[in-house]
C-alpha cells in the first residue's frame, strides 16, 4: 500500500512540474510577443518596381461631352495637351509642349497639317468682329514654333512664321506666308499670295508661283519627319532598350 502511494506521488510531482514548465514557456511568450508587434515592419520594395503619379499630365483631357478626336495616322506627341472640342485630322502632326484647348470653341487641324513646338492654340465662346470663332486651321499648313492662334482661320497651304500671333477673327488666305514675329490684329485678313510680316502684320510683297509650290511641300516633308517620331510609340518603339539601360544601373538581372 505505501508503495503504491510513493508511486502516485511522484507521478503527481512529474505533472505538476510539467505544467510549471508550460506556463512559464508561455508566459515567456508572451511577454516577448508585444515587443516584436510593437516594433515597425520594413517593406522593401522591389528594386524594379515603378511609380507612377496619375495626377500628372494626360494628352487626351475630355470636357463634358466633348472629347478630342485624332486620326488613326496622325501624330500627337506625349505631352501634348488636347482638350475638349479638338480634332486632329489624317497626316496632321501636333509637335512637343503644343497646347490645343477646346473648352470654349472648336479647334481643327487638317489634313497633313503640322503644329509644331510649344504652340498654343485656342478658341473663344465668341469673336468680336462678328466672324466664326472657331480655331479652324486647313490642310498643308505649317505653323512654326511657339506661336499664338486664337480664333482665328487658316486656309489651305499656308505658312505661319515662328513666334507669330493671329488674334480673333484674323484670316489667312490660301497661298500666304506670315514672317517670324508676325502679329495679326482682331478682323485682320491676309489676302491670298502674299506675304506678310511685322507688329502688326503689314504687306510685304506678293509671292512668287514657285514660292507658292513650296508651301505645301514643307507640309509633306514635317508629315514623313512625324512618321519616324510616330515609330517610336504604340503599338512597336524602342523603348525597351530605355528600361534595360535603367535596369543595369540599378544592378537588375535583365
């Protein structure tokens, strides 16, 4: 009998130290358990991860129901900025930094057309000479580098000098030539054949018919110039070798 209680009474002893061991393991645990939580999870992001800031600035701005139109062929550069009532025709070309707004009015670029650099082109609700207040710029006209159109309307094969302004109302007749730095006032029309130049835009001489063959050939030789540009974006470019340069720097397996 005294036996087999010396037995049950160190089987008893056995489980009891078990269990003082659990709970202090445990308690341990726990103890250590807010110290890890509470200390801060570093993400490391991939090294070749992009960011992209969408607030940033879009080529193709819709406004209310108006949304900006360009043909399949025509070529718009990456940061240029379409809004509203714009329309880009076939072969036409919109160089870098150009602005076209159509908020209040209609703005059109024609066939084989080109905009080139930081050129700003707008429309007002209204021209106060009476004529159409619409932006309307007509096939086989080239407008040179940060120029000022408002409202104005540009007829067939024209050309539009470097830094020229044409003011509300204005109208350039087919086969015209404005100088660098020309300024057209309000309701001013320039008559076809002839060149025009100054502030404001005063008669120069009439143009000769060889003077007259080239316009629309400058035209032509901007547009092929725009399809290599035009090769360098969607659906096909050379980008990838951009992001395999940037990957290599970044000591990135490619």
């Amino acid at each position: 009998m005294a036996a087999a209680l010396a037995r049950i009474s160190r089987k008893a002893l056995r489980s009891t130290h078990a269990t003082l061991l659990l709970q202090r393991t445990l308690a341990t645990a726990s103890e250590a358990a807010p110290a890890s939580s509470s200390a801060p999870k570093s993400i490391r992001d991939s090294p070749d991860r992009v960011w992209w800031d969408y607030r940033g600035q879009r080529k193709i701005i819709p406004l209310g129901q108006w949304l900006p139109k360009v043909a399949v062929d025509a070529y718009v550069a990456p940061n240029v900025v379409l809004a509203g009532q714009v329309t880009v025709y076939d072969g036409a070309s919109v160089w870098a930094g150009s602005v076209l707004r159509g908020d209040l009015n209609k703005i059109k670029v024609g066939f084989c057309s080109n905009i080139q650099e930081r050129c700003v082109l707008h429309a007002a609700w209204s021209s106060p000479t009476g004529l159409p207040a619409d932006t309307s710029i007509d096939r086989y006209v080239t407008v040179g580098a940060y120029s000022l159109l408002r409202s104005c309307t540009v007829e067939p094969e024209c050309i539009i000098g470097q830094h020229s302004i044409l003011m509300e109302g204005s109208l350039v007749e087919t086969h015209s030539i404005l100088e660098a730095g020309s300024v057209v006032p309000p309701g001013r029309r320039i008559p076809t054949g002839e060149l025009w130049a100054g502030n404001p835009a005063r008669f120069v001489r009439t143009l000769t018919h060889e003077e007259t063959l080239e316009i629309p050939k400058l035209a032509v030789a901007v547009n092929d110039l725009s399809k290599e540009h035009f090769s360098e974006f969607l659906p096909y470019s050379t980008v990838y070798l951009e992001v395999e340069k940037f990957k290599k720097s970044l000591g990135i397996s490619i």
